[in-house]
C-alpha cells in the first residue's frame, strides 16, 4: 500500500510537470508577440493601433469565448485529450504566424493561437483538483502559476536572441515547435482520473443543465466581484505587458535582445518570486480556510503596486525604471494563485466552469481593450509628447484599472466574512449550494 502511494506520489507530481510545462509554452506563445513587436510594425508599416490588435483582439475574440463551452466539455469528457489537442493546435498555429505575408494573415494565424489556448486552462485545472487533496490544492494551484513568469520569461529572452539572430518568422516557427512534442506526450502518458477522486466526501452529480449550473454560479455570493476584480487586474496587466518592451526600446533607446533579458529577468525572476510567495503567504494566513486572507492577499498586493507606477514610467534612467518595475512585477504576480484559489473555492462543484467564467470576461474586456487603449492613447498622444506618449499612456492605464481591482478583491474578502458567518467552511468542504442561496 506504502509503494501504491509513493508511486501514486510520484505519477501526481508527473502530470503537474506535464501541465505546468502546457502553461508555460502557452505563456511563451502569448508573451512572445510583445518583443517582437517593433521588427513587425517596421515590416508590414503599422501604427500602434493596429499592433495592440495583433496582440489583443486576434487572440482574445475566441479564447475568451471558446472557454466556455470547452469547460463544459471537460466537466464530461475526457480532459487529457481536450488539453492534447489544445497545446498540439495554439503550437501549429504560432508556426503559422511565422509565414505570414500580411498583416490579416497574421492577425488570422494569431486567432488560431486564441482558439487553441483556450481549450487548455480550465481542464488543467478541474484535473489538479482531482490529483491533488484539498489541504495540497493551493499549493499545486501556485506552482502552476509560476509557469506564467517563466513562460513570460523564456519568451521575452529566447524571442529576443533568436530574432537579434535569425528575424522574427523564424522565432515564431521554433517556438512554436516543443508543444507539438508535448502534446502527443500528454495524450500518450496522462491518465484521466475519477472525478472527486481527492474530495473527502461524496461527490453530488452535477446538474447537467448547463443554464441551471451558470445560474447557480453566479448567484454565489463574491463570485461576480471576484470576476470583476480579477478582469480589471488583467486589463492593466495585459495593456502594460504587451507594450512594456516597446517603451524601453523606444523611450530609453535600448536594444532588441538587451530589452528581451531585462524583461525576461524582470518579469521572470520577480514574477517567479511574487507568484511563489503569493501561494505560500495565503497558505499560511489561510487559518480558519474561509479564503478571505487569499482575497486579502490580493487587495494589498495591487493596492502597493500604485506608488511604484510613476517611478516606471516617469524616470529619467533606464536603470531606476527597471528596479522599480521588478518592484511591481513581484506584487502583481502575488495574485495569480490566490485568484485561481478563491475561482476554485468560489465554483464549488462547477471548477472547470467557475474559471472558464472568469476566463471569458477577461478575454472579451481585458484583453482586447487593454493593449487596444494602450496603442491608441499612444498614436493621439505621439504628435504632442513624443517618445514619453507610450509610457504615459501604460501608467494611465495602470493607476485606474488596478486600484478599482484592489477595492473589488476587498468587497470580496467582504463578501466572503458574510458567507462563513452563516457556513463555516472546513478544509474538506466546498461552498455549497447553501450559499448560492445566501447569494
């Protein structure tokens, strides 16, 4: 029995490497555009405005609302395969943006990219609670968000020095290459486990309406502000990650590979600290698991973020503005576990679904708009401000979208004090459907 579970050990740690690995290229995939950036608009002659659609609405017009339907799927089919397929598809399709001739071209191939990705999230998720028990749950939840700084990471620096070396087609198409790999490696070695296997309790049957189960959802009371929290926090953070690279190569004159390892190291190695320590800190604060120290964790990580904003932007050294964006890529990472935390925690016993939720109002609002005010703010104010226009119009984005999203992950600590007064959650619970009518 003592062998079983060292193996089973082993084979659970296996397929959070697998997963970890599908998030980390999808990271790579996505972050990849943004150092790249400059090479494009030179290329085919854009305007900012039509750079933030590359890198904003091309991907997010269906990753946003394909997610859904694909978590649906993944609460009934086999999740392994759904994940295969997906990192197998967004992998071709960064190949494909490689080749293009044209401006649509590419905004086409980097739709395919969208498409893809979406179907991978939400069943790696719903898989990890049924490989991992409650008590262990946070903890893989923060491992799997690590995959996002150093997916960024690997992005910014391999696409930085395999451009400076061989031009942006070629980095796409060798980039895109280890998820064909890894795709066929998920679907040849990842077993499909029982649903609720880690649960210490009986798992009830899921409505198999889906209209009756998004009702249910939504009425849960937090679970809309969490929503709206977390979609505002990406609005900030996807306008200012994409154009990020653009404003040191512009405004401080850097170079192409050299502003590639910055970010790398930058967004990487402090993004890396911040979503590891996220995860360890809630973990800890967590006493009574309400859940509230992850919302709690979230509020005063973004609400610190804001006095280092204008240090970025407004600097006159290359040098301060790094430091202090290392500053604020370690605070803004601290949420990404607590979030998938409090998502899971929230969804009760639609997981999969609970995310794809919250998946898609980011996709639709955060991340077309937030690159798309970026680049427009950019081209108005260019004439007037010159090389400065970029980075005023990121810190103006910044300032608002993160302190509304502060406020709203304290409506939801807030709203979580409220529910455990009238249900005490124990840590082998979910919130139930008790609270849904509490809601």
């Amino acid at each position: 029995m003592h062998n079983h579970n060292h193996n089973n050990h082993h084979y659970r740690l296996y397929v959070l490497a697998l997963l970890w690995m599908a998030a980390l290229l999808r990271f790579v995939d996505l972050q990849i555009l943004a150092v790249l950036l400059e090479p494009i608009k030179a290329e085919f002659h854009l305007t900012d405005t039509e750079l933030s659609l590359l890198g904003g609405l091309a991907f997010a017009l269906f990753y946003g609302v394909l997610g859904i339907p694909v978590a649906w799927l993944a609460e009934r089919y086999c999740r392994r395969t759904i994940v295969a397929i997906a990192v197998t598809l967004w992998s071709l399709m960064t190949m494909l943006c490689g080749q293009a001739g044209s401006f649509t071209a590419l905004f086409l191939a980097r739709i395919g990219v969208g498409v893809g990705e979406a179907g991978a999230y939400p069943p790696s998720t719903s898989l990890l609670a049924d490989y991992f028990p409650p008590t262990l749950r946070g903890r893989a939840y923060a491992v799997l968000a690590s995959a996002i700084p150093i997916g960024v990471l690997v992005g910014f620096l391999a696409g930085g020095f395999i451009n400076a070396h061989l031009g942006w087609r070629l980095t796409l198409q060798l980039l895109g290459l280890p998820g064909v790999v890894l795709g066929c490696l998920i679907l040849l070695t990842l077993k499909e486990p029982v649903r609720g296997a880690t649960d210490n309790q009986p798992r009830p049957s899921i409505s198999r309406n889906f209209w009756q189960s998004s009702h249910c959802l939504w009425q849960r009371q937090g679970y809309a502000t969490l929503v709206m929290a977390a979609c505002l926090f990406t609005l900030g953070a996807s306008g200012s990650g994409l154009w990020m690279a653009s404003f040191f190569i512009r405004h401080h004159g850097l170079g192409g590979a050299e502003t590639g390892l910055w970010m790398a190291a930058v967004y990487g190695g402090g993004g890396l600290c911040g979503s590891l320590a996220g995860g360890w800190l809630a973990q800890r604060w967590d006493n009574n698991q309400s859940g509230r120290a992850f919302a709690k964790l979230c509020q005063w990580s973004l609400g610190l973020t804001l006095p280092l904003l204008p240090f970025v932007f407004l600097a006159p050294s290359p040098q301060l503005a790094l430091c202090a964006l290392a500053g604020v890529a370690v605070l803004m990472h601290m949420n990404v576990g607590p979030v998938l935390t409090l998502l899971q925690l929230l969804g009760g016993q639609q997981r999969a679904l609970a995310h794809a939720y919250s998946l898609l109002v980011t996709n639709i609002v955060a991340l077309p708009l937030g690159p798309l005010f970026v680049g427009m703010m950019s081209d108005w104010l260019s004439p007037r401000l010159g090389t400065q226009a970029l980075g005023l119009a990121i810190l103006l984005l910044l300032a608002v979208s993160w302190a509304l999203s502060a406020w709203l992950f304290a409506r939801t600590s807030w709203h979580l004090t409220a529910t455990n007064a009238e249900q005490p959650i124990t840590a082998n619970s979910k919130i139930g459907p008790k609270v849904a009518m509490a809601g």
